[in-house]
C-alpha cells in the first residue's frame, strides 16, 4: 500500500525546502558576487573609506538577484505543489460529472495522490460511488422483479372480474374464494416489501418482549391448517417452553413464511418441529420429507425473489420474498439461519439469543 503524507506536513516540509534553498541560494550568491566585484576592482578598502556607493551598487545586485531566483524557486515549488493537491480534485470533479450524467461506474483515479487527506477523500468518494452504482441496480432489478410479481395477481383479478360483468363467470363461492386468495397474495407482498425495505434502510424496530415460542407456534399452525390438510401434511410438535427475547410478531411472521414454503413446495407427509436450547440459545428446526432443494440453489435461497419453479401447490402461488423476509428478520434479531437437506428432506435451523444482552 502506498504510503500518504499529510497536507500539512508535506506544506510545512515544502516551506522548510524553500526557505533553505533561498537561504543557501542567498549566501552562496552572495559570496560569488562579492567575490566577483573585489576582483573586478569594484569595491577596494580605499572606495570602502571615501564612499560606499559602489559597495551598495553590489547589494543592490546580490538582492535583486537573490529575490528574483526565489520567487522563481518559490513559483516552481509552489505550482509543482499545487499540482499535487489539484490534480486529485479534477479528478473528483471529473468522476462527480459523469455520474451526474449517469455513467454510475465512473470513479476517481487514486493512483497520484500523495496526502492521507486527499488520499481518505477520494476513497470514501469511490465507496461512494461504488454502493450508488450497486443501489441503482438493485432498485432496478427490484422494480422490475415488483412490476412482476404485482402483473400476475391484478391481470387474474382484472380478468376474473370483467369476466363476472360478462356474464362469462358465475360469481359463485369457488370465485370469490380464488379472487380472495389472489388479494391475500398482493396483500402478503406489500407487507413483505415493506419489511425488506425498513431491514434495507436499517429502520426496522423490533418490539422485544419474553415469549414462549410454543404458543406462537401453534397460533400460527391453527392459522395454516386448512392449507396443510389440502397439502396433505400433518404438523409433529416437539418444542421446548424457553421463553427467549424477541419480537412476538415478526417471529410469528418467519413462522408463517417457512410454513408457507412448506405448503407449496413439500411433499405429503409430516412436518416436524422441534426447539431445544443452549445456555445462550434457542433453536428452531423445521424439517419436512423432501425434496429437498438442489445444491445449485441453495446459495440463493435467502434472496428476494428467489423462487423454484417445481411449486406442487400452484393454487397458494408466492412472491419469492418469504425466506428473504425470514433471513432478515432473524438477522435483525442477531441470530442465525441454515438449510440442509439430510436424506432428501429440507431442514430450516433457525438460532436466537435468549437473553436481553444481544439487543
């Protein structure tokens, strides 16, 4: 790594060369014009006692001189240091035009810089410009991904509804119930951007308070049951009462959106759920009897808008920002989450500290 001075002292070092080189300059000229005028005859030991003209004569040379070449010396020094500290700033100035026009991969050179000053200066620009590059990707990959996501629901409702005042479909129980399920889903998206966005903007508030999981966990299954005996699936509780400290709502919202995974990509069979607990922390798992997701995918799993396309269940549809929403809400809670798939069946652990001190 290269190594950076400080503004001040590479000023206060310029300032001492010159100041020397002029002092040098001065005596050494100095010298050879004295030197010069005795020889020449200008000044003699006689001129010294009658008039001192000429001798003032040769201070007048060897001053005019001396201020000549130093203001030459301070000029070069001086534009040669301004050089130093200008150049960076053109070069910010120049990376701050072209992102100003949209060339967001614009970044400033700072391979001349020579102060920890400037040298700070144009890597926090370049961070800068680097996380601007990459939230402007991101808001258009989002918009894009959002734009989708909201398409299919409102053409389905859009569609059904005008095929009502057609007289095409006859408003009956089974529509109103798949017009439901189509608002739920909008509905689920709304909230599952919301919290991404307050996780992205680092504004989501948890309300911490002492919760006894096992509660949350059967609220939250009597909210699912008819979808899972539609799916075919029978919940095997074996949890521990440990009350951990935590967010009632939002852990009941990771609930909510594993159990949706489950429903939609799982195959028939039992839902196991257990918890156990260290001295520092609480575990979830939640395994099902497979498929399981392949390796390729698994890295992605946690992004928004990660969806498989092999969902058994099409009818519950998704947004793909369920495990997203879960991944961020258990950050949030300083905890962690893992997925392995042990003999084909996909397990979800989730870790949470218990005490109030990881807050």
């Amino acid at each position: 790594m290269k190594s950076h001075s400080g503004i001040s002292k590479q000023l206060f070092i310029a300032l001492s060369i010159v100041n020397l080189s002029v002092t040098l300059f001065s005596v050494f000229l100095g010298y050879f014009i004295y030197n010069y005028a005795i020889d020449a005859g200008w000044i003699t030991l006689s001129s010294l006692q009658e008039d001192w003209t000429e001798f003032h004569f040769v201070d007048w040379i060897w001053l005019s001189t001396v201020i000549f070449c130093g203001g030459i010396i301070s000029i070069i020094i001086g534009m040669h240091l301004a050089q130093r500290f200008i150049k960076p700033i053109n070069f910010l100035a120049d990376a701050a035009k072209k992102i100003s026009q949209g060339d967001l991969s614009a970044r400033a050179d700072d391979s001349q810089i020579h102060s920890t000053e400037i040298a700070e200066l144009m890597h926090n620009f370049n961070s800068m410009a680097k996380q601007l590059e990459s939230s402007v990707k991101n808001a258009q990959l989002w918009n894009a991904a959002i734009a989708h996501e909201l398409r299919t629901p409102i053409t389905i409702l859009q569609g059904r509804l005008q095929g009502v005042l057609d007289g095409v479909f006859k408003p009956d129980e089974i529509l109103f119930k798949s017009l439901l399920n189509q608002v739920e889903g909008l509905s689920h998206l709304v909230e599952d951007l919301r919290t991404l966005s307050l996780v992205e903007n680092q504004q989501l508030r948890l309300n911490y308070e002492w919760v006894n999981i096992q509660d949350s966990v059967e609220k939250v299954l009597k909210i699912f049951e008819q979808r899972f005996t539609t799916a075919n699936l029978t919940a095997e509780l074996r949890l521990a009462t440990t009350l951990i400290f935590c967010d009632r709502r939002r852990i009941e919202q990771i609930l909510i959106a594993l159990f949706d995974n489950t429903v939609r990509y799982t195959n028939a069979g039992t839902i196991k759920i257990s918890s156990s607990s260290t001295a520092k922390e609480w575990i979830l798992n939640i395994e099902d009897e497979g498929p399981g997701i392949p390796q390729e995918y698994q890295q992605d799993l946690f992004n928004p808008f990660f969806r498989l396309e092999q969902s058994r269940n099409k009818e519950f549809g998704g947004t793909g920002l369920g495990l997203a929403v879960v991944y961020a809400v258990v950050i949030a809670h300083k905890g962690s989450i893992e997925y392995s798939n042990p003999n084909q069946n996909s397990v979800f652990s989730i870790k949470l500290p218990i005490e109030k001190d990881h807050i």
